[in-house]
C-alpha cells in the first residue's frame, strides 16, 4: 500500500492507461487467441462484452472496466502471448510470401523449375510445369484463375511452413 502511495498520479494514470490500451487489444483477439490467454474468467468475459458492445459510450466504459479488472492480473504474461503471437502471424506472412514469390518465377519462366527444383528435391517439376503452362494460358484467353489457385496450392504443400504456435491458425 505505502508502494502505491508512493508512486506519483501521472504515473498511476499512464500505468491505467497502458492497462486500457492493452485491454482494448484483448478485444481484438479471435475466440480461440481469448481462450488460450491465461486470465480470470470475469476479464475474459468483460473482453467478450466489449465484443458485442456497438455504442461508443458504452465501448469506451466496458474498456475502463476492463482496464480496472487487468490491474489484478499479471499483463506481462498476457504482452508476451501477444508478441509471440504478433511473431508467428510475421513468420506466417513471410512464408506466404514466399510461396507467392516461387509462384511468379514459375509463371515468369520455365528456368526457376530448376531452381526450385535444387531448392526443394520432393518437388514434383512436371507438375509446377504445367500449371505453370496453364496459367498463362489462362491469362492470354481471359480464363478464371484455377491453374494460378492451384499452382499456389501445389508450392505451399511442398515449402515447408514455419511453426506457427498461434490458435487462430488451428485448423
């Protein structure tokens, strides 16, 4: 108690508002991202209320409550789920990316089949040649993108995914 006597307004203030403001980040959270978080059932509950709440007002209030229920949990645990998450969704993107990457080259020209073929030996290269083939096909005719749908399919298959630990990308 003398602690908290001790410590000024201003900084009793900014400490309520850094709560807020990471309490408003838990309502951002997927139901799976919610339940997977290490907090008491009346914040997890507070959070989900925040949810469904659509006036302003009446937001701005949950989120001080929710901010008033966070000062009796340990945020430092919560902030490090959040960022080992905000990490695997990162990890996640790149790889995309990647994958996104291999599939221009492919279509672009038909030299990046040895190079993915070095890259990744399981690579199935008379396969990635004729989508490949077929998308341009596809693009000189006007036709919908199946063959480009599927050649990104068939790379993500073979590049393997990072390890994402995030239960928003369970299943």
């Amino acid at each position: 108690m003398d602690q908290e006597l001790s410590v000024s307004k201003t900084k009793r203030k900014q400490r309520m508002h850094e709560l807020q403001a990471l309490g408003e980040t838990l309502t951002r959270l997927s139901e799976a991202q919610l339940a997977a978080l290490a907090i008491p059932e009346s914040l997890r509950d507070a959070v989900r209320e925040a949810k469904r709440i659509r006036s302003f007002e009446a937001q701005r209030r949950q989120i001080q409550y929710i901010g008033r229920l966070m000062r009796e949990v340990d945020d430092g645990l919560i902030r490090e789920q959040l960022a080992m998450w905000q990490g695997s969704a990162a990890r996640h993107t790149a790889w995309l990316h990647t994958v996104e990457r291999w599939r221009a080259r492919l279509i672009e020209s038909d030299a990046a089949l040895t190079e993915i073929k070095r890259a990744y030996p399981a690579a199935d290269t008379g396969r990635l040649r004729a989508l490949a083939r077929n998308v341009r096909i596809e693009r000189e005719t006007g036709k919908p993108p199946r063959a480009f749908r599927a050649l990104f399919q068939e790379l993500k298959r073979l590049i393997p995914a990072p390890d994402i630990g995030d239960p928003s990308h369970a299943g």
